[in-house]
C-alpha cells in the first residue's frame, strides 16, 4: 500500500525538484511517515496487534457510511452544479471537522523530527513531505466520504462527469490543505509558547462547533420541497466559494457548457488550487516549520508555572458526593487535575459541548417561533436528555491521549482490582466537566418551563449519569489519556454510539410517556436508576474491569 | 546470624512470542544485601525485575517474597516493594507533589504525611522548589529523582532498581549510592539491576550476572574475583559474555567508514 501511494509521486518529480527539494529524501521522509501511521495503532494497543491496519479501513467504513447519509439527502438533486456543490461541500466541511482534532497528530506531529533533524536534508524537502503526507491523508478522508456520490453521479450524470468529480475532489484537498496552513499561520502569529497551544486548541475547538452550526442551520433553511429541483443562483460572491470553482467546472464538462460564468469557474478551479499548493508549498510550510520548532521549544523558554496545592470548594464537595473508597478518592483527585489540563482531553470533549448547544438551538430556528409555546410544551425532556450525547465523549475522551508509556505506575501500585482507579477517574470527568455544563442547562430549563420539571431535571441526571458509568465501563479498560485516537475510534465505538442514540431516544420516550399518564409518574424512575446505579458501581464494574482485561490494553514498558 | 530470605526464585522462565528470554532463573535473596543483576543488553534483567515487582504476570516458575507467592499474593507484596523502573514515563500535565501524592494514597498513606514525606525526599535531591511545576518540563535527570523518591514514599522493605542512575547528575549519582548502603544498613534490601559496572563492584553485597536468560555467574565480588583472576568487574563481564573481541570490533569500526 505505502508502495503503491509512493509511486503515485513519481510523474511530480519535476514538481517536487521545482519547489526546492531533493526527491529521493522526499520520498524517504514520506516512507517513514506512513511507515510510522501504518504501525501507530498497534504500538499502543496489543490488542490490536494481529490486525494492522484494520482500524484504517474501519475508519473507512465510517467516513463511507457518513458519506452515504449525506448521499441519500442528495440523490434528488437535478441540478449538477447544485449537486455537485453540495457533495463537496460536504467533502470541505467534513475534512475541517475531522481534521481538526487530527491536525495535532498530523499537521503538528514531529515525532520524526528526532530521525530526520540530525540528517543533511534541505528544510523545503521536510517541509514538502510533511505537506504530502497531510494530502494523502485528506485524500484518503475526502475519496472516503465521497464514494457513494460519486456512483450516484455515475448513475446520475454519466462515467465522464464522474470522473471529472474524482479530479475535482482531489483540487479540494489541495485547496482545503492551503486554507489550513493559512489558519493556522494567522493563529501562530497571535502568541507563542504554551498560549499558542491553549489557542490553537481553543480556535480547533471554535472551528469544529462552527462547521456544525453552519452545517446544522444551512439544513434547516433549506425548502425540503423543492429539493429536487433545487438551483443555487450564482451571483458574483459564488466566485469566492471554492465548491462552486469544482461544481462549476464538473457541470460544464457534464453538459458541456462554456458559458462566461462557467468558463470562470473552469479558470478558478483549474488555477486556483494549484496556485495555492505552490504558495502553501514555497511559502507558508518553511514559515509553519518553522513556527512549529518555536512552539516546541516553547516549553523550555517559557516562563514555568507553579500549580497550586490548595483544593477548591467545588471539587471538595464534589469528592464527599461521589468518592468514599481510598483508591476511587486518590483516582478521582488525580483525574480532577489532569482533565483540566490535558489538551486533547479538551479537545475531543469540548466539541461535543458545543454540538449539543448547536442541537438544542438548531431545532428551534423558525420565523414560527415563540417563547410561550415552547414553554407549554414538553420539550425540554429533548433539552435534558440531549446532554447524554456529552457523556458518551467523555467516557472515550478519558482514554485519549500520549502517554502510553505512564502507565505502569497503576500496575505496580499494591491494588487488588483496577476497578477503584476506573471508577474514581470517571466520576471526577463527570463531576468536573458534565455536573457544571448540566446545572446551568438545569437553571434554563427551571426558568422556561418552572420549577415543576425539576424532579425531571434530576431523572434525566441520574439516567445520563449511569449511561456515563456503563459506557466508560464497557469500552476499553484503558488507563486514562493512553491511547491514540485511532485506537479507540472506527467499528465498535460507532456501534456504541448507534446504540445510545437508540437508548437515549427509548429513554426520553420512556420519561415523556410517564410525564403524560398521571402527574409525577415520572418520578418512579428515580429509585430505579439510583438502584441500577448502585448495582453497576457496586457489583458490575468489579467484574467487568479485572486486571486480566486491563493488561490486555495497557502497555507497562 | 543468618539473615532470612526475601526472594525465592525457582526456575523463572518468561517467554516473548515463543522466543525464551528467561531461560530458568534460580535465587535466593537474603534480607540487608544489595544485589548488583548485571548482563548484556537483551540479558533479560528488566524482565526479571518487572516479574519481580508484578509488571509481568505471564511467567512460568516459582517466585516467592517475603514467603509470599508472588502469583496469589501480589497485592501484599507490592505493598512492601518499591520500584524505579528505568526511563520510565510519568503523566507530564502532573507535578511531581500530584504525582507522589497519587501513589502514597494508593498505598494507605494520609495526604498530609505523603505531602510531608514528598518535601524531605525531594529536598534531599534539591528539587523542593520543582514540587509544584509540572513535569512536562523536567529535564530527563529530574524525572528520575521523581521517579526515586516516589519508589520511596513507603518506605519499602525491599527496593528494585532498574537503571536507577539513568540522565542523573555526578553528585545525584553519588548520593543514590550512599542512599543505597545507607538502606542496606538499616535492613533494606535492594535489588538493582545496572549496566554501570563500576557502580555495581563498588556497592553490591553480591554480583549476579546473566546473560541470555541465564545465570552464569553468582557471589560477592572478591568471590567472583578468587574464581577467575579479572582484575575488575568489566573484564569479567566481557570475558563472562563471551565477548572479548572488543578491539576488533573497533577496528573493523573503522575500517567501515574507509570502504
């Protein structure tokens, strides 16, 4: 495979020697790159070991499955310009949503530099196959989440239109990795050092939420009845949208019109994204590079902070509610400190803070719209029970992160079971991160709706609460922050969150109908979920989480 | 009088998808002894002492400590072991107090006395100002003065090292080795497992050196030294490993950069 992809390098020679660097390093940077991509999965989980490279097409297979959810809304559309402006905006919005959590791993990773920074090897060669190994990789993201609108153009508008989308969606990776070296360039020049990163964090985090609102509140202002023959009317700012360059020169060559406007769209699409790959390649990588070294340095120079010993109120309080056992308070204090300051905890957690947000407003954008109705009614079950999505990205986030290599310390500890430790540490995620977000979604929903819901507020708590319990518990014993990404993402996490989709929607019906029968019914289920509470962190967990399946994830060297 | 036994090691074996690392360790370790675990690189000295401290469960043979079974009875052995794993990770985004507050707690100690334990122990090595700054930027040497004191922190009966000396200063060096007999007076045994010869012939009560899974030699220095006339612990290594062809190996050295 990494052959394979090498090759396809081989007629850019000249490219590559034109922009300044040595081929033949080019293409051993890029070796090593998907040499170490290829083994990443593995190295952190042994249970992963006998299936390399798996965890790739399982990843695949979600990025075609998302694409095909977007391919049935589509499959309607008469218009090629309108169809194929959809699919690959959809192809740009996807790739910013995903790449922006893996740009740290990619975009930012250096782990090599170790290899390639002693070697006499030119820094545009470093900087060109970094570039590279980014494309290939939104390549990959961009053909996967493509491949089911690409049959329904085959079917649709014929093999050469097909085609001809094939080439465009590669011109949209070039132009989408032009447009993340200028982002990230403009943030890298607003702070340096650890700032840098808390920013570049927070802006990845902002970009993620704002894709989603875009995406969600596009959706509801579209006229779902006319969608068929849906026409987007092109005026003189469609010429700045990258979609309409490639949907503009795919509709021309389909039906073969080379009218003005689409004679600018072929110009913008055929000149822009290699105009932009060159600018991106000549000039913004050496400045990113270069950047890039200062951010790694930056821990050395900055100015190092002192952490304070002293135990707010809050997490006092939170520790009495939650934690009594010696190993679940030493887990829960220690958690409590490192979910505040791991950056890629944040990062894949705070996301789902603000899609949730968007979910709840989304709905809602209507000229129908009025308070007093939303008020009569019984919507904010849907408020409430939306939060459990919150809860399904801390359980995997806690086990996000680099330092695989830490992990022996909870081994060689004197501690019977693991469980204490995992449930300490979830308990301190929900308290620190879930408890604060879901008071003050509590104090709306008590101000629209009157304190009467309140005994609702708290079943919807206490259901969210034990879904967080089972889901952390039944995913990978893994000890927190220890594994990468691709580890934990692909077949059985995505089945997992089918099902709490399904759960969540069972459950909130379950309340809803109970709310309808007689006043308070619903208020049986607190006894019920305080009972299975108790039975999973009781009983369940000491079986499921035994140190024979934690040692089968965990690595102690 | 004769000192009791610690560890009781019966024919060890540890295998790594079927290539047998440890190949039948045999041991009896008494209590108040510095045992320098010496061998080439692959000997399987790590493995040994992450069996020995309940990192690896996956072995075959007897071991037993403090008349404990080390299968059955992990959990109260590590309560009396302590461990310095060699370039061992640490959770950077903590501080070294967090860190060592974490392990105290997990083994029955009281927050406050951790804490003050946690001050004496980095005091010792210079590091009371660095107790609250996250080890994200400690230089390697400094991770392993953590990684020290927190083996520490309980004030273990027996102590296993593995490369203890690793990234630290000539005059951390030299205190970890006066620390070392210092222990070793006050009945503490200690298990360290070292590349460093010179280090390993200077405070060692007692010399046991493998090499491909194997224990080949066995005894205080000057025993070993009686048995095979080397005049120091290096030679006998080289000679032990059977690798005394170190000058031709040089040579051919050299001879590669020519060609």
């Amino acid at each position: 495979m990494i052959r394979f992809i090498l090759s396809l390098f081989i007629p850019f020679k000249w490219f590559i020697e034109k922009m300044g660097a040595d081929y033949q390093q080019f293409i051993r940077i890029l070796n090593l790159k998907l040499t170490l991509d290829d083994r990443r999965v593995s190295k952190f989980s042994r249970r992963k070991e006998n299936g390399q490279g798996k965890m790739m097409v399982r990843q695949s297979i979600f990025q075609i499955f998302i694409g095909a959810l977007f391919g049935m809304f589509i499959i309607l559309i008469k218009s090629p310009f309108t169809f194929y402006y959809m699919a690959h905006t959809l192809v740009m919005v996807m790739m910013a949503m995903m790449i922006i959590s893996e740009f740290t791993t990619i975009l930012f990773d250096t782990s090599e530099n170790a290899i390639i920074q002693p070697l006499p090897i030119k820094g545009n060669t470093v900087s060109l196959a970094r570039n590279a190994h980014v494309f290939i990789y939104l390549s990959l993201m961009a053909f996967n989440l493509s491949v089911i609108t690409l049959i329904i153009a085959f079917f649709r508008f014929g093999i050469f239109s097909g085609l001809i989308f094939i080439f465009t969606i590669f011109l949209n990776v070039l132009f989408t990795l032009f447009f993340a070296n200028i982002l990230y360039l403009c943030i890298m020049r607003l702070a340096s050092g650890e700032r840098l990163k808390n920013l570049l964090m927070y802006f990845q985090i902002a970009i993620a939420v704002f894709f989603m609102a875009a995406y969600q509140i596009g959706l509801k202002m579209i006229d779902r009845s006319v969608i068929t023959d849906m026409v987007l009317p092109v005026n003189w700012y469609t010429y700045l949208f990258p979609p309409a360059f490639f949907s503009g020169l795919t509709e021309a060559l389909t039906l073969f019109i080379f009218d003005p406007p689409h004679l600018k769209f072929i110009a913008e699409a055929l000149i822009v994204p290699p105009v932009a790959i060159y600018i991106t390649g000549k000039y913004l990588t050496p400045v990113f590079n270069r950047k890039l070294m200062e951010l790694e340095q930056g821990d050395r120079v900055s100015k190092i902070k002192t952490e304070s010993v002293r135990e707010s109120l809050w997490y006092r309080l939170m520790a009495a509610i939650f934690v009594s056992k010696q190993d679940e308070k030493a887990a829960f204090k220690l958690m409590w400190k490192m979910t505040g300051r791991e950056r890629q905890f944040k990062q894949t957690l705070l996301p789902s803070v603000g899609y949730v947000i968007i979910m709840i407003i989304a709905p809602n954008i209507s000229h129908k719209f009025s308070l007093s109705d939303l008020a009569s009614g019984d919507k904010y079950i849907f408020v409430l029970y939306i939060f459990m999505f919150i809860s399904a990205g801390l359980s995997s986030s806690l086990l996000i992160g680099n330092n695989s290599s830490a992990s022996w310390i909870f081994k060689a500890l004197p501690s019977s079971s693991p469980a204490g430790f995992f449930k300490g540490c979830i308990k301190a995620a929900f308290a620190r991160f879930f408890i604060p977000l879901y008071l003050i979604i509590a104090m709306v929903v008590c101000t629209f709706w009157g304190i009467r819901v309140l005994p609702d507020v708290l079943i919807a708590l206490l259901c969210i609460y034990l879904f967080s319990l089972l889901l952390y518990y039944f995913q990978q014993p893994g000890f927190p922050f220890t594994l990468e990404k691709t580890a934990i993402q692909g077949g059985s996490n995505t089945t997992k969150i089918f099902g709490l989709i399904i759960l969540t929607v069972i459950v909130a019906f379950l309340h809803k109908f109970l709310l309808h029968w007689f006043d308070f019914a619903s208020i049986i289920l607190i006894p019920l979920y305080i009972g299975a509470i108790y039975y999973v962190n009781r009983i369940m967990v000491y079986r499921k989480i035994s140190w024979q399946e934690v040692d089968q994830v965990n690595n102690y060297s | 009088m004769t000192q009791p036994t610690i560890v009781e090691i019966r024919n060890l074996q540890k295998s790594y998808d079927q290539k047998l690392v440890l190949q039948g360790i045999d041991l009896q370790i008494t209590a108040g002894q510095i045992i320098g675990y010496i061998g080439p690189n692959g000997a399987g000295k790590s493995t040994t002492v992450k069996i020995l401290c309940g990192l690896i469960t996956d072995f075959q043979g007897e071991v037993t400590i403090f008349g404990k079974d080390l299968r059955r009875q992990t959990v109260e052995i590590k309560q009396q072991v302590g461990y310095i794993p060699e370039n061992a990770a640490l959770y950077e985004s903590l501080t070294p107090l967090e860190f060592m507050e974490f392990v105290g707690e997990m083994r029955g100690l009281g927050t406050d006395q951790t804490r003050r334990k946690a001050e004496a122990l980095m005091g010792i090595f210079e590091m009371k100002p660095h107790l609250n700054q996250r080890i994200a930027t400690f230089s390697k040497g400094m991770r392993q003065k953590v990684l020290i004191c927190s083996a520490l922190l309980h004030n273990p009966d027996l102590i296993f090292m593995d490369e203890p000396l690793s990234g630290l200063d000539a005059n951390s060096v030299i205190m970890v080795k006066e620390m070392l007999i210092h222990l070793a007076r006050e009945g503490k045994t200690i298990f360290y497992s070292s590349h460093l010869m010179d280090v390993v012939e200077k405070i060692s009560d007692r010399i046991i050196l493998i090499d491909q899974g194997r224990v080949i030699a066995d005894g205080s220095f000057d025993e070993l030294n009686k048995l095979s006339q080397d005049e120091n612990l290096e030679k006998m290594f080289t000679r032990l490993t059977g690798n005394t062809d170190h000058s031709q190996k040089a040579e051919a050295f050299i001879h590669a950069f020519e060609k």
